[in-house]
C-alpha cells in the first residue's frame, strides 16, 4: 500500500519529513488536535487532511482560514488527488508530496548549536545582562509613579547577577561525555531558553519574561510599571508533541546565523531591548538587542511570543496597558460594524461574535477592567444568542428535510451551517461536517 510522505520545502521546519499513516492524517498548528502539526501561525489549528481513496493519495482543505493550494492553485471544498512531486502550499510553509518507495528530496539537516564554549560567558558585546531570573522584581514602593528610568541600574545589577549565576551552574554540566563520543546533533540535546523584552521610558516600565527549561516547563511573566500596574503570570508543563514543535521551531530560525548586536542609544534616553539565551546541551547562545533592530532575530523573539500565546492562551500578555486598550476598543468597532451588517452575508454574525471575544481577551490581565468592557460583555451575549437561534433553526429545517426524504434541501442547509459558522475547531461546524459527508456519501454517490 501506497503511504503518501510530506517534506517541508519552505516555512517552519524546513527539512522535515512527515510520514502520513495509512489511516490518513490532520495537518495543523495544534498540537493536540491535529495528527501532523507544524508551528506555523497562519495554519489553522486543524487546517487539511491528507489520507488514502481507493489506494489514490488525496488532500483535503478542512475549511481553513487561509486555504490550501496544490502546486499553486487554491483547493475547494472538495478532495483532490495527489502525485509524486506535487507541492503543497498552507500557510508560509509548502511541503513536496512523495510516495513510500521514491525518492524524497534530500532534508536539510538541522542546524546544530553554535559550538561557542559553555565554559567561558558570552562575549561582552552579546550584553547577556538580560535578567533572565524566574523570579520577578519586587513589588516598587508608592513613590515609583515618578520617572522610572532610575529603575534601569538596578534592573541592570539583578540582570548580570541572574545571568552569572545561571551560567556558573552550567558550567557544572560536563561539555561532552566522558568517553570522548561526539556531542548529538541540537536536535536531539535536551534544551532550553531564557527571553525578556523591555521598554523603558520616562513613564513606563514594560517586562515581559519567557522561560522554559528542560523539563518542559513553560512560564511566562509581565509587569507593567506604567500609569496603570498591571502583573500577569501563566506556566504549563508541554508534551511531547509541543516541545518537538517548539525545538523545530528554534532550529528552523537558524540562530547561529544571526550576528552579535551592539547597542544604539536613543535620543530620548528610552531603552527597547530583547535578550535571548538559548542552551542545547552544553552549548549556549546568546544575543541581546538595545534599540537595535535584527530582522532574524527579531522574527526568532516574535516566534517564541507567538508560540507561548498559542500555548498558553495569553493573548494579551505581549501588549502595554495603553495597547491592550486600543486593540480592545479597535476589536469592539470591528464587531459592531460586522453586527450592524450581519444579514449581508452568512458568516458575519459570526466573525461578530469572534471580534466581541477578542476585545474581551486583550482585557484578560488588566484589573479593574475599562468601561469599554461591559459594552463588549453585553454584545457578545447578544450576538451568541442570535448565533444560536439561528443555528437552531438550521438543525431544524435540515431534521425535518431528512425526515421527509428532501435530501438535496437538507445538504443544502448543512452546508447553510458550515458557512453560518465557519470554523472547523467548533463543534457545531464539527457536527454540520459530519452529517454533510454521511449524506452526501450516502446518496449522491449513490445517485439518490
């Protein structure tokens, strides 16, 4: 039997090889509810299956936000067959199709850590003073309202402290095994990382810290010392599946290609910085950025944000007070526009319902909550109960069609239900998909 084999040409992961089972398998960014994912974030959680038809190998878009093309054209509804060499495109990632038996292009290989000796600390242009501690600062007294640019010595002092220590204990770790066999590849080192983001002006003082460490704990912290404090804290301990993404995902960026990055200063005396350490192994890399902009690393650092959202469901945790303000009032216009024109077509009700949700999550972490808020809760419980009465509504026409053997009338309104509400990862979408594919291979295929 044909197994129908995935190699990523472009996007995250590059190289890699997916091997899809002879059952067929999801692709998506999720780790948990897609077969085969990649962390690529303009991937649906669950974006096309790949599977076997009659020993033909065939892919299939599941209603994804940003389609699936095949060798560059963009895929319907409907399954399409697949042949040896074909190119996949979804999201920024395109994979060429290869059959057990042939050929596959040749992987690039993982790029391997940086061989910089753990012993000895970064160079002094990498300023690893990044405060990468887990702990965070200590609450600042009443009178830190003044201008907080004094704060940055002393963050300086805690940072290099932090730094030092944690670096003195890995040197603890011996660099290779004591019977002289070569070190493995990045890929297969235990890893881990530390990353900060800080902005600090004469009024703000913005911290954002991202750990993981090779147990698989994942921990994100904020704090926003500005006009308004807010603090914010979430961790989880990732599975396999997540870590794999999250390893591929470093790899893929190849960091040991990026420069050292030596500071600018600003005018205003304003300080932007990132700081990133990564460690596989014995090996360890890092790089700092003073209002200085890298555009790899600076897509590395997006990475790591975007993948510790996903994860973690902290939507608004990479934003200040004031940002997290204006999505939300930007999110409460979107769904009021799309609610004053929800009968002009058939899923704006339901993108309405989507932006009042978003709005509410770029107010997650900030205590006590805008005015703007209740305007947001109040739409949302509005907008969901029209969604659903009118996806009652359809489950009853498409109950009383079946019932009266009108089987194109009640296709007709399963699809009405998928395009009501077009996202795959709801369960009423689920549901609807289900139902469409019984019945239209019941008897359309059976020409009834």
């Amino acid at each position: 039997m044909k197994q129908i084999v995935l190699t990523v040409l472009i996007g995250p992961g590059m190289g890699r090889r997916l091997e899809v089972p002879p059952a067929g398998a999801t692709l998506g960014r999720s780790s948990r509810m897609a077969d085969l994912c990649l962390p690529d974030g303009l991937l649906s959680r669950i974006h096309c299956r790949f599977f076997l038809e009659g020993g033909r190998p065939m892919v299939q878009d599941l209603g994804s936000s940003n389609g699936t093309a095949l060798n560059g054209r963009p895929l319907g509804a409907d399954p399409a067959a697949l042949g040896p060499g074909d190119v996949v495109t979804v999201g920024e990632t395109a994979l060429r199709v290869t059959l057990e038996g042939e050929a596959a292009p040749a992987p690039q290989p993982p790029l391997e850590a940086p061989a910089e000796a753990p012993a000895a600390p970064p160079p002094a242009d990498a300023h690893v003073d990044l405060g990468l501690s887990a702990a965070r600062p200590e609450a600042a007294p009443p009178s830190r309202r003044g201008p907080l640019l004094g704060l940055l010595a002393g963050l300086a002092a805690i940072a290099l402290l932090a730094v030092g220590a944690w670096l003195f204990l890995r040197q603890g770790r011996p660099a290779a095994p004591v019977d002289g066999r070569a070190l493995p590849a990045a890929g297969e080192q235990p890893f881990e990382f530390r990353y900060e983001r800080l902005a600090i002006d004469e009024r703000t003082l913005f911290r954002y810290t991202l750990t993981f460490d090779d147990s698989g704990r994942l921990a994100l912290a904020i704090d926003d010392l500005g006009a308004e404090d807010r603090s914010f804290s979430k961790e989880k301990t990732l599975g396999p599946q997540a870590r794999a993404a999250l390893r591929r995902e470093i790899v893929a960026s190849r960091y040991a290609a990026i420069p050292l990055l030596y500071p600018e200063r600003s005018e205003s005396g304003a300080l932007e910085r990132r700081a990133l350490t990564l460690v596989f192994g014995p090996e360890i890399w890092s790089r700092t950025a003073e209002n200085v902009a890298n555009q790899a690393f600076d897509r590395l650092c997006d990475r790591l944000e975007a993948f510790a959202r996903t994860e973690l469901g902290a939507w608004g945790t990479q934003y200040s007070v004031a940002e997290l303000r204006e999505r939300g009032e930007e999110q409460l216009r979107v769904a009021r526009r799309y609610w004053e024109q929800r009968d002009l077509a058939d899923d704006y009700l339901f993108k309405c319902v989507e932006a009042y949700r978003a709005g509410l999550s770029y107010l997650e972490t900030l205590n006590p909550k805008p005015a703007f808020a209740a305007d947001l809760e109040a739409g949302l419980r509005e907008a969901e109960g029209l969604l659903d009465e009118r996806h009652r509504a359809a489950l009853f026409a498409v109950d009383q069609a079946l019932n009266t053997q009108r089987y194109d009338e009640a296709i007709g309104a399963l699809r009405g239900i998928l395009r009501l509400i077009p996202d795959r990862d709801d369960p009423r979408n689920a549901e609807a998909t289900e139902r469409l594919l019984s019945l239209e291979n019941r008897y359309k295929k059976g020409g009834r």
